[in-house]
C-alpha cells in the first residue's frame, strides 16, 4: 500500500524516525541497520516501505535499501515471526551473518538475539535457507564460505526429492539440515543420510 516514502527526516529515535512528507509526518519504524546509514536531522531522505496491518494497529516500517526490506518480508514469512522480531534480527545481526547461521544451522548464535528463543532460531534456520541464494544475487548477502556455496544446490536438489517422495517441505529442509553436518556433498548421499536419520 505505501512502498516508498521521500522527505525530511524531523527526528530519529530508535526504532523510531519522523519523516515529513509534503507536510504529513509518517511515524515509521526500522532496523538499526537503516539507522546507521541516516543523515542528519533536517535532511532529505528515501525510505523503502512496508505496512503492516493488524487488527490493533498499522505499523509503517522503513528501510535504506530494497534488498534490506526484502529480507523483512521473508522473515515475516516464517511461523512466529512477525514485524517486531524482524525488525530485531535485521538490528542484531548483519546478512553475512544471519546467512552463515543459517547456512551452519548456528541456532546457539542466533538464539543469543533479542526475542529469538531455541524454536524460532531452529524455525529461522529450516524455512530461510532456501531464500539465501535470492539475497545473494540482489547484493545482501555479499560474501558466503566457499563450501557452503558449493553445497547449496546438493542440498536444494535432495529437499525437492524429498518433497518428491511425500514430505513436506520444511520437514524436508530440517532433514537435510541435519545430516549436511556430516560433510555429504553430493544431493544423493544427502537424501540417503536424511531417509536414514528419518527411520532411526
């Protein structure tokens, strides 16, 4: 509904920034990551945007980069996520390293953010891992560990045989997450660990 917002930043206190646009001033919450890279009170800004309606209130959340918002909405998208939490994972953790966790299943690290418990990290890691590859391309996750980059498609190519075979799709992700641990490279080793691990 309201994508993009341009005007002047009236006042920035996080995780709240006042933007006067044509007069109007838009309350708007964002990540500290967009903080870091404000200007100046009284400066012109751009802000990519994403509304969030719910049945107590509309909550405007603001970002310095398409990419960024992006990643907010992916985030948004997984089970017991919603706005608040994304917005503290996006302010506690760079996408380096939010990609790397998941990547390593790291649920200890991504446990030690604000609000993310041992469920919502291991949910993080199952449902995110997929969509590291599109933030990679777009320019948030600019650097990835040689090995896991190599082992991406492996892993994507034993999830879809899985699914394939009658799981679903998270279950098949957490299958495959756990036994890529064992230095399995290629997608067939991979799903014959995962049907293994899923019968013992």
């Amino acid at each position: 509904m309201i994508g993009r917002l341009a005007g002047k930043l009236l006042s920035k206190q996080p995780p709240l920034l006042l933007l006067d646009v044509n007069g109007v001033g838009y309350e708007i919450e964002a990540p500290m990551s967009t903080f870091y890279q404000l200007p100046a009170i009284g400066n012109e800004i751009v802000l990519h945007t994403h509304l969030v309606v719910r049945e107590d209130a509309w909550l405007l959340c603001g970002f310095a980069t398409e990419p960024e918002r992006r990643m907010f909405r992916d985030l948004i998208k997984v089970n017991g996520v919603g706005a608040k939490l994304a917005l503290a994972i996006l302010s506690g953790i760079s996408a380096e390293d939010f990609a790397h966790c998941v990547q390593e299943n790291d649920t200890s690290s991504l446990t030690r953010l604000p609000g993310v418990g041992k469920k919502t990290a291991e949910r993080l890691i199952i449902e995110m891992r997929d969509r590291l590859k599109a933030w990679s391309e777009d320019g948030v996750v600019t650097t990835m560990p040689a090995h896991i980059e190599g082992a991406a498609p492996a892993g994507k190519e034993a999830v879809s045989a899985l699914v394939a075979l009658g799981y679903k799709p998270q279950e098949a992700s957490r299958m495959v997450g756990a036994v890529r641990s064992e230095g399995l490279t290629t997608s067939e080793d991979l799903i014959k660990a995962a049907l293994k691990s899923a019968v013992n």
